[in-house]
C-alpha cells in the first residue's frame, strides 16, 4: 500500500472541492476497480489529497494551516527522527489503522547515498492528541475507526500534503462484481464528503478567528455597554 501512498499525487485529479475562503483544498483522486474472479473478490482503490499553502514559498497572505507544521507535530509525537543513520532522512509519515493505529516513516537516502528506503514504526501516539493533530489537517478522526478496508493516512515533511489512501475489497458472494464496487465507490465518496465538511470547519473557524482580529480596541471600546 506504500506505493499508492507516496504516488498518489502524481495521479489525475477527477474532482476538487475547495469550501469559500478555505485554507485547504481537497482533491479526489483517479482510483480503479478491483475484480479478483478467482478469489472472488472486488471493490475499489482510492485516495484524496488534502493540499494547503507552502508558508515558505507562497506568495500572499501566510498559510493559514501549516500542514507540513502539523506532519511534524506527528512525527514529534511518534518520536520518530528526521534523521537516522546519517545517511537516511524522513519524508512521509504514515498512520496505519490496520496495524493497530501504528505511526510510521519513510526514510529515502540522502543525495549521493546508497541503500535502499526504510519504513521505521515510532512510538504509539495517544488517541486523543492523533484526532487533534488530524483533525486540524482537514481529516476527520473517525476515519480511523472505519473497519472492513485497509486505509492510511499519510503526510510530507516537506510539503503541505495529507493523504488518506483506501482499499475496500470484498467477498462477492451471490452479488454481481459491479454491485461491490458500487457499494465500494459510494462508501468511499461519503468518506470523501466527510473530508470535505471537516475542511469547510476550519475555514469557518479562520473567518470566525480574523473577524475577532479585526475588530480594533477602539471599535471594542465603543461596543462595551
């Protein structure tokens, strides 16, 4: 599932919801069916991408949510290095329901080294501060409790980047392959309309955050009774 995880962002974008003033952007990313006749299985592989802006890079105003901040805020609380072996530096971070909630990274060599990747498990995050750090990202903590499909959540030091990367494979059954997938399909994009609505809160919460900001201590003086 590794693979999909860290190429996912390279696929084609099918649909983009971005609620108004928003910091974040959510993009639904080209899946595929999956039909195994012989083990009679089938279903889909998705994925989306929650993608702010880069506090460095971007010109404007500064990112509102710093998603590569909070990816460090995860590596931290899995006391996971940015560096191991000198040669070896960390660039996603994963967290992985269906191995019990383990938070991971992936290490890839440094310019000019040699050795393969290495993917390091960290230490076991408490539950209540994994939602708090998610849920600033844009992604609802329930997704974590789903059951029945083997899915991720995965971010990038370096960039402002979460991904939440899902395979919900199913016995067909007496069922035709094309009803699984359907059902796949559409559980997979209520996920997607969560995401959304989890994004559209931060937004309201920003706006809500720079109308406070605004209002100077003049203008509250003259409003005090």
């Amino acid at each position: 599932m590794r693979t999909c995880a860290l190429g996912c962002v390279g696929m084609v974008v099918v649909a983009t919801a971005m609620a108004a003033e928003t910091p974040l952007t959510v993009d639904l990313l080209r899946g595929h069916p999956i039909h195994h006749a012989a083990s009679g299985k089938a279903g889909v592989v998705m994925a989306i991408a929650i993608t702010g802006q880069n506090p460095t890079t971007d010109h404007g105003n500064p990112a509102t949510v710093d998603l590569a901040g909070l990816c460090d805020d995860l590596r931290s609380a899995a006391g996971l290095a940015l560096e191991v072996e000198r040669d070896l530096l960390l660039e996603v971070v994963f967290v992985v329901p269906y191995k019990d909630m383990a938070v991971e990274g992936y290490y890839l060599p440094t310019d000019g080294a040699t050795g393969p990747p290495r993917l390091l498990r960290g230490d076991g995050v408490a539950r209540q501060a994994l939602d708090g750090i998610l849920a600033h990202a844009g992604v609802p903590p329930s997704v974590l409790d789903e059951t029945g499909v083997e899915h991720e959540v995965s971010c990038e030091l370096d960039r402002p980047v979460w991904q939440i990367r899902w395979e919900d494979v199913q016995s067909i059954g007496d069922a035709a392959p094309e009803a699984v997938i359907d059902r796949a399909a559409a559980r997979f994009m209520a996920l997607h309309k969560r995401v959304t609505r989890q994004v559209a809160k931060l937004a309201e919460l920003e706006k809500m955050q720079l109308e406070e900001r605004s209002i100077s201590p003049a203008a509250a003086s003259r409003h005090r009774p």
